[in-house]
C-alpha cells in the first residue's frame, strides 16, 4: 500500500507599503548615485565619482541579493518549514508547531523593509527574537520550528496556522 501525502504552498503576503516604499526607494537611491558619479566623473572629479560608483554598485548588489530572497511561499514539511524564495527554497530543519499571532519589533539584523523584513527581529511585547520571511508586517505569524522561532507572513494566515496547529 503506498501512501501519497501532498504538502501545500501557502502563498506569502505582497509587500506591505512601507517594503514597497523603501524597496523603491533603494532602487532609485541606486540609479541616482549612478548618475551622479557619471557627472563627477565628467567634471574631472575622479575621488568622488569612484566613490559614487562604489556607492550605486554597493547599494544596487544588496537589491539584487534581498530580491532573490523575497519570500514568494511557505511549505510545512514532516520536519521542516521551507520557505520558498524567488531564488530557490531555504529548508529550516525541525517540527513545526506552536502557530501564534506575534508582531514584530526591532530588527536586529537584516533587510528592514528591502524585498520584506528578512533576517532576525525583536518579537513584539518581549516574547524574544525569530528569523524573519515576513512580506506583510500586518499578517506576521510564528511558528516554533525545532528549537526557535521563525516569523512569515501568509496570505491565508488562518489556513497556514490551522496546518502548523495540526503539524
């Protein structure tokens, strides 16, 4: 008798206002500096056209690195919770379990906004910190996986919550 088990990919939230604002942002904090340092550079300015550039090319690089891990969905596995991410999946080993509705505070270390708040943030009222694949501030839910805490952001939180609950 084989047993065919499916695993369902909840789909995460789109980028809150403030993620799209300050992902914007950067992107145009980007092609400013870039054009700044071209006319530095015109302008026999070589010192702070190459800084400019440095600046645009640094600033440009962390876009490309957070967008590739944007969250796009979220899969709970026998032991694991996979976060699938516009470049590839990233596998957090352990049960899943314990789904609650949880804020977020400060960040600790991390994207704060760029493609979503991604890396480790402060949990709101001190219940302690999570690494975070949060999109949408406004629909953060943790879960416990192993030992820890990791903080996403559903489009259907109650679905996601109620397949943790019975994980």
């Amino acid at each position: 008798m084989t047993i065919i088990t499916t695993t369902v990919t909840h789909t995460a939230a789109r980028l809150d206002s403030v993620a799209r604002a300050a992902t914007a942002l950067m992107w145009v904090a980007a092609a400013v500096l870039w054009v700044l340092s071209g006319g530095a550079l015109l302008n026999d300015q070589q010192g702070a056209g190459l800084i400019l550039v440095g600046s645009a090319v640094l600033i440009a690089g962390l876009c490309f690195y957070y967008r590739r891990r944007q969250p796009l969905g979220y899969r709970i596995a026998p032991d694991a919770l996979v976060v699938v991410e516009r470049g590839g999946e990233r596998r957090i080993d352990g049960a899943v379990g314990n789904p609650r509705d949880v804020g977020l505070s400060l960040r600790i270390y991390g994207s704060g906004g760029l493609y979503g708040y991604l890396g480790r943030l402060r949990l709101a009222y001190h219940q302690g910190t999570a690494r975070a694949f949060v999109t949408d501030r406004r629909r953060v839910t943790v879960v416990g996986v192993g030992s820890g805490a990791v903080a996403v952001s559903p489009a259907d939180r109650a679905a996601f919550m109620d397949e943790a609950q019975h994980a």
